[in-house]
C-alpha cells in the first residue's frame, strides 16, 4: 500500500536540492528501503538514480504501482534506477572502490543509494577472516565517492554495532525515518 503522509517536504529532505556531495545517511525501521523506494520514485523520477542494493529488497512491481499512483510512466520510471546487486561484502566493496564512481557520471545520475551494506558485512561477520579489511576498503570508497558525488545510504535499524560507528563517522548528514503526527518523516538524527 502506498503510505500516506508523505508531502512535498517530507519528500525533499532525502538530500538536500541541489544534491552535493557528500554521504547521507537514512536511519529507519525495517520498512525504510520501500519508504525510500516510494519517496525517491515520487520526488525524483525520472532523474537518473544508482541503487546499490545490498539488501536485495529493490522492488520493481513496487516502483511501478508508485509511478502509476502519481501518473509517471511506470517504463520511464524503471529506466531511472541503475541497479545492482551486490551478494557478498567483498562484491559490494568492489562496486564502492571501482565502480560507484565510474557508473554516476556515465549515467549523469542525481544521486547513488546503497541500501542496507551493513547487512553484508555483518553477515559474513565469524565466516570469514578478512572481512574487517574488506569493511575497511569499503570506508575508504565511501569516502573517496562522497567527496565527487551524492551517495544516500540507508540504515534500517538496529544497525549492526560492529560496524555503524565508522560508518556514522563518515556521515555528512544523518536523518531518521520516524512517525511524527501519524505521518513518516525524516528527522535530525
């Protein structure tokens, strides 16, 4: 179901207009990556988006009913988002050191989203020895894409506390999707 109680503000306080570089971090309930899906879909489409989606929850069947609700056309709208699938921490590391970048200016796009990399990471966490490198390296393309381009990352909570504090660190600017008045809004977090 579209969620109701999202206005044209609430709607723009994803990135700040025009977005500049920087890291944005989105820290919300379980249900944050369909919130994001639905605001990015009604606010910015069809501006070009890259989703990196560590969480494997983009939704095109959602994308498309959004678009319809509002009266974008929903092929349109799917063009927009430039996405990919990262399955392992070490594939989503190398889409942040080699490919985020590269993939942003050819497709000219207005931001990049990576919803959920903690996941990722924490899921790997006692399987493997070298996954804390791996975390390490992925910081380290964070940073180098945040300072060139707008990069949204999406948080849902509880964040794994192995690994959000660096990740925090690195934040330029951080909201929580939260109720306020019977409505979701982004906050100061």
């Amino acid at each position: 179901m579209i969620q109701r109680g999202v206005t044209p503000h609430s709607l723009l306080s994803v990135v700040p207009l025009p977005p500049r570089p920087g890291l944005y971090l989105i820290l919300g309930p379980q249900d944050l990556i369909p919130w994001a899906l639905q605001t990015m879909t009604l606010a910015f489409s069809p501006k070009p988006i890259i989703w990196i989606d560590a969480a494997n929850r983009f939704n095109a069947h959602w994308v498309s009913i959004v678009a319809r609700s509002v009266y974008k056309d929903p092929a349109m709208v799917l063009s927009s988002f430039h996405v990919a699938r990262p399955f392992t921490a070490y594939q989503l590391e190398a889409m942040m050191t080699q490919k985020v970048l590269s993939a942003a200016h050819r497709y000219q796009a207005f931001f990049s989203v990576i919803a959920d990399p903690l996941s990722l990471y924490e899921g790997a966490e006692g399987r493997d020895t070298q996954v804390r490198q791996s975390f390490r390296r992925f910081i380290e393309g964070v940073r180098n894409a945040a300072t060139r381009v707008p990069l949204v990352m999406l948080i849902p909570e509880p964040a794994p506390q192995n690994y959000f504090p660096a990740l925090l660190a690195e934040a330029t600017w951080r909201r929580r999707l939260q109720v306020v008045n019977h409505n979701q809004q982004l906050v100061e977090a």
